[in-house]
C-alpha cells in the first residue's frame, strides 16, 4: 500500500497530476481544488494516497491534505459511492465542510457534488453521521487558528459564544450562528461540541 508519494510535479491536468519520484512517473488522480492548489511543474509536493484496484485497473487518489484523504477513506465505505463519486465530493468541499453538511443534515450541499445525487446524498448522511467526528473539524480548525479551543468545556455562557465563533468561522452568518445556538436546549453536563452538533440542526431554519 502506498501512503504517499513525495516528488516533483511534472505535469498538472484536469482532474490528475503527474509526480516524478527518482525519475519515475506516477499518475495520481485528484479533486478539482488540489489540481488548483497543487505546485507548479518542477515544484516539489508531497501527495496522500489511496490505492483502488479493480478487475480491469489499478488506480492512485491523492490528496494535498491528509485530512481529505481520511474522510475519503471514510466515504468510499458507503455503498453506491465509488472512488470517482467521492473525489468528486472532495473536488466540491472541503474535509471540514463534508462533516458539516453531514451533522447539519444538508443534503442538498452534498448533492451539488457531481454524480451525488439528493437519494445518494441523504445516504451518505445516515452512514457518515455514525463514521465522521464533528471533534476533528473543530480541531482542525484550531490548528489554523479559525476556532477558539473548546475542547473538554462545559456549555456556560462563554463556551455558547465559542460555539458561535466556531460557526463563524465555518462561514456562517454571526445571526445564523447565534440564532441556532440560542434554539438549543443546554443542560449542565454538556460540552460544547454537543452545543454545536445541536445547533447545527438549527442552522437555516
């Protein structure tokens, strides 16, 4: 199994990119965003991949992101989505905004993936709910400095704030934001993140 490959990129098509590794040429199929992120030719670049073997081919996925890679893993787990139908989601959002759309029940943002219609949509949100971590995206989003670090606090008034700028920092609205957390019912013994998954249920409601 190949977890990555590290080389120069030697060419950058539509949809893949071709990685020179000590003179060798690997065609590595991506998401539309990481053939837009991805270095220019004769740039180094270190590429996450997925290995798919079927009866008639063998094909490498990569991902600039490890993080894209591991949520892939997660999707081609669900019947009916393919590797191809899920780089196609990648292509459409991001790691973060996937398990956003999943805990926020929007089917229709997934839907807008090519090849993922609204049937397969809903059904990649009643598997992921149970595979995906909303834990990961806030923590993530931490690491880059988008999100205030939440973990392990109680839901007070200060941490229902930091659940509004988590969502902020998603793209939300400050009045989306404030209006879904507001519409949840807190208990002492919740933490944030159970704030957030909540909330997100309220989200454009």
């Amino acid at each position: 199994m190949i977890t990555y490959l590290r080389g120069e990129v030697a060419a950058v098509y539509d949809g893949r990119v071709v990685l020179d590794v000590n003179g060798v040429g690997f065609q590595i199929f991506v998401s539309t965003r990481d053939a837009a992120d991805m270095p220019a030719v004769g740039e180094e670049v270190r590429i996450h991949t997925y290995m798919s073997v079927s009866e008639d081919a063998m094909r490498l996925y990569g991902f600039l992101s490890e993080d894209d890679l591991n949520v892939y893993r997660t999707m081609i787990t669900v019947s009916g989505v393919g590797p191809k139908a899920a780089l196609g989601v990648l292509g459409a959002m991001s790691a973060n905004e996937i398990r956003f759309a999943v805990f926020s029940d929007d089917y229709k943002a997934l839907s807008k993936a090519p090849g993922i219609g609204p049937k397969t949509a809903k059904k990649l949100i009643l598997e992921l709910k149970d595979k995906l971590k909303l834990e990961d995206a806030l923590e993530s989003l931490q690491q880059d400095g988008a999100a205030p670090d939440i973990s392990g606090a109680a839901a007070s008034e200060a941490e229902m704030n930091d659940a509004v700028q988590a969502l902020v920092s998603l793209g939300y609205s400050s009045a989306e934001a404030l209006r879904a957390v507001r519409k949840v019912k807190i208990t002492e013994d919740m933490q944030t993140q159970d704030v957030l998954k909540m909330a997100l249920k309220y989200i454009g409601l």
